[in-house]
C-alpha cells in the first residue's frame, strides 16, 4: 500500500511519496544550497570579496594589482572578451585609463565609465557576464567559484529585489 504525505509551502502542495512500490518514483533530492538564499554568503560585499589577493596560490586579483598591469597592456583573451560588449564601432584601445579613486567604491564608482550607453567603454553588465561566465573550465569563477551567480548579484528577500553591492577595495 501506498502512503503519500502532502505538504502546503507557500501556494505549492508538494507530495511526497512515504512508502512506495518497487518502481515508484524517488523522492526529489534537497533543495541546492544557494549562497545568500538557502546557505551562508561568503562574499556578502561581491566583488572585493573574491577579488583578493590570494597569497597560498600566488595570485592577485585584486583591483589595484588588475588595473596597474591593465594600465600598460590588457591581456589579448580578457580584451577580446570586453570588446565583444562594445557598442558596435566602438574600439577600444587595450589599456585601462587611470581610476582615481574608484576602488574606493567597486563597483558603484566603476559605472560611471561603464554605463549603459557608454561609447567608450563596455557597458558593466555585460562585460562582467562575459569575463565571469564565459572560458569553462580555464575560468576560475566557474570553476572555483561554480558560477553561482548570487556571490555577485544579491537578493533581498523582503522586497525581492536584486542589488550588486559596492565596498572598498580590501
């Protein structure tokens, strides 16, 4: 005999099968862990929490460690990726200009050159979208990070709003 317990969450009854049949179905497995959601957020300031400098692997990804090497040359692969998200004839020129102050805020103080309608730098969105989630396995972002998408882009849960928080450079 089939026993099947039914659960009321939220508008969505869910039943769950409690003693089956040989044959019967598996019960769904848990729910993923999501940073920030379903599990605790490692990284609760985005990008200057994973853009650090990592000392036992003897690299540095921190912005200021980035922006100085970009500063004489930007890497062929990484400017490829930013001049696909040019607006169409813009060019760009395969070095980074001087920041000032903008890592004081990353990345709010980033998006004044890279706006939406910038026509002289990539537009941030996608931008961060092609370097992050593009490259495979040679990626760290999806590798070390597995591309979850909330170390970046955070929910609150009250309004259901998405946000991308701004911190200081550590």
């Amino acid at each position: 005999m089939r026993r099947i317990a039914v659960f009321w969450l939220g508008l969505v009854c869910t039943a769950v099968l409690v003693q089956g049949t040989p044959g019967a179905p598996s019960p769904p497995p848990p729910a993923r862990k999501i940073p920030g959601i379903t599990a605790t957020d490692a990284y609760p300031h985005g990008c200057v929490d994973c853009h650090i400098n990592y000392v036992d692997e003897q690299r540095d990804t921190r912005f200021k460690t980035l922006l100085a090497s970009w500063s004489e040359r930007a890497d062929p692969a990484l400017l490829a990726k930013a001049q696909a998200t040019m607006p169409t004839g813009a060019a760009l020129k395969g070095k980074h200009p001087a920041v000032g102050t903008a890592l004081q805020s990353v990345p709010a103080k980033c998006l004044p050159c890279h706006s939406k309608t910038s026509k002289t730098a990539p537009p941030f969105a996608p931008l961060m979208h092609a370097i992050h989630l593009g490259g495979g396995a040679d990626n760290p972002f999806l590798t070390v990070f597995q591309g979850e998408c909330t170390h970046c882009h955070k929910l609150n849960a009250k309004t259901g709003l998405w946000s991308v928080p701004s911190a200081a450079e550590k």
